[in-house]
C-alpha cells in the first residue's frame, strides 16, 4: 500500500502545481494554494488529501453546490443554464488536458457562486479526493451508494468494477449533471442533515424500482429521460449533446465508441 500512497502524494502535488496558475473564470477551478493532508484510515491504510483552494474576493456570498441551488429551483434565464453548462464541462475538459481523471463528478462537487443579482456566477469543480492520472493506476475500489452510482457509468459500479477509470467515465458522468441542469431540477434530495437520501420526483424513480438494482436498466432510462424531457425544455441540440455523453461508451457511439482514439500507442489514456 505504501507504494499506492507515494503515487498519490505525487498525482495530488502536480495537480496542485498545475491549478495553482489558472484563471478560475476561464477553466472553471479555483486557484490552488497547495495541498493538506486530511486523515489516515487505519483500517485501510490509506490516506485522505485535500486541495486549498482561495475563493475570489469579488464573491462575498456563501459558495452552494450545484446540487443545493438545482433544489432550490431559483428561477434562471435559458442562456444562464446553458452558459453553466458549458463552463461546468469546460472544467473537466481542463482536468483532461491537465492528464487527469477526477472520478467523483456529481452536483455535491460542483461548487457554485450566485453574485448580488442572484445571477449565475462562476462555478468550480472540486472534490478531488479521488483523483488520479489518467495513465496511472487504479485500485478499482467501489461502493454501494445509489446516490453515487447514478452519476457512475455501469461498468464502474459496484464495490469491484468491472471496467478501470477513464475520460469517457467523466464524461458519462457529466451527462447526467447537464441533464439535471436541463431540467433544472435535482434528482436526489436530502434531509435536513444531510444524512439521508431519496430520489426526487424530477428522476421519476423509486428506490425499490429495478433500474437502482440493474446499472444497465438505469443508463437506458436516463436517455430515455434525455430524449424525452430536454428538446421542448432547453433544446434540441442540447439534449442530442447530452444523449451523446450518456452513450459515450457505447461501441457503436460514433464520436466516443472507438477507445483507441483516447490511447496513445502504447495503450495508455491520452491527456
């Protein structure tokens, strides 16, 4: 394990080195500060990191997730949710190009900042606690939260997936955050502690039904759900890009299908 732990501390130190020069409006990440080292699990043996990131003195209101302002259901103009939409897949794209996979992408780690107008400000990706490179090792590790395998692709759920991580498991699990956005409303909501959650009325979905029990079942219902639901609502051509996304990993998937156009010769995830 020790050698898994090195490899961490150094994914984790370049990445913050990396984050530390970028223009947070542009490539939609809060600048860097460096990196703490949060707890140890000793059960596991494994350790917890964490990204110090400095929020914009212009924002002197409390950051939300994007998963608390898609509950809140405040009212916002077309263009400011497809301006979102852009800026939070402009985010992982970066975490691309940087040669990175960020393995946790959902609303609970999109953070948000609404300025004064109430208007649709700059948004962050974090919660990089299970990031790695792209061409690094992966120890498959899952677990059994729905909550989290709605946003994981079927072949990385579970406690053992089946399939290791890759860019196009990013991207799968962006599809199902535009979709949100497109309906503009959140999928999962939580007790006022947070402790405890269920799927809202906007998935359409109860816990006992089959798709939470069969991942497959699950990716076909939600692009069901993407045809259905964001045409009329946001756009055609919004939800053909998120259809596109959901299926990225589809063999016949004309854009996305081919894993060899993301390897390098030697079979290794481009950056």
């Amino acid at each position: 394990m020790g050698a898994d732990i090195s490899l961490v501390k150094k994914d984790i130190r370049i990445l913050a080195k990396k984050l530390s020069y970028r223009d947070p409006y542009r490539f939609g990440i809060l600048h860097c500060q460096g990196v703490v080292e949060v707890a140890k699990d000793s059960d596991r043996g494994t350790l917890s990191f964490g990204l110090v990131f400095n929020i914009p003195q212009e924002f002197c209101y409390k950051p939300e997730t994007l998963r608390s302002i898609l509950g809140s259901r405040m009212n916002h103009t077309l263009t400011e949710r497809i301006v979102l939409a852009k800026r939070v897949a402009r985010s992982i794209s970066y975490i691309h190009t940087l040669g990175f996979v960020h393995k946790n992408v959902r609303p609970e780690t999109i953070l948000g900042f609404i300025n004064q107008d109430s208007r649709l400000g700059l948004f962050s990706l974090v919660g990089f606690e299970k990031l790695r490179m792209a061409d690094g090792r992966t120890l498959q590790r899952g677990d059994l939260a729905w909550e989290k395998n709605l946003y994981r692709h079927p072949g990385r759920q579970g406690l053992k997936p089946e399939e290791i991580y890759t860019m196009q498991h990013n991207i799968y699990s962006l599809s199902i955050c535009l979709l949100e956005i497109g309906i503009w409303n959140s999928f999962i909501s939580y007790t006022q502690s947070d402790t405890v959650s269920t799927p809202n009325g906007a998935l359409g979905l109860y816990l006992e039904g089959p798709e939470f029990s069969t991942p497959l079942l699950m990716k076909d219902y939600l692009v069901a759900l993407a045809k259905s639901k964001l045409p009329e609502l946001i756009g055609e051509i919004y939800g053909e890009v998120v259809v596109n996304c959901l299926t990225c990993l589809d063999k016949d998937n004309p854009d996305f299908g081919d894993k060899s156009e993301f390897q390098d010769s030697n079979g290794a995830p481009k950056a």
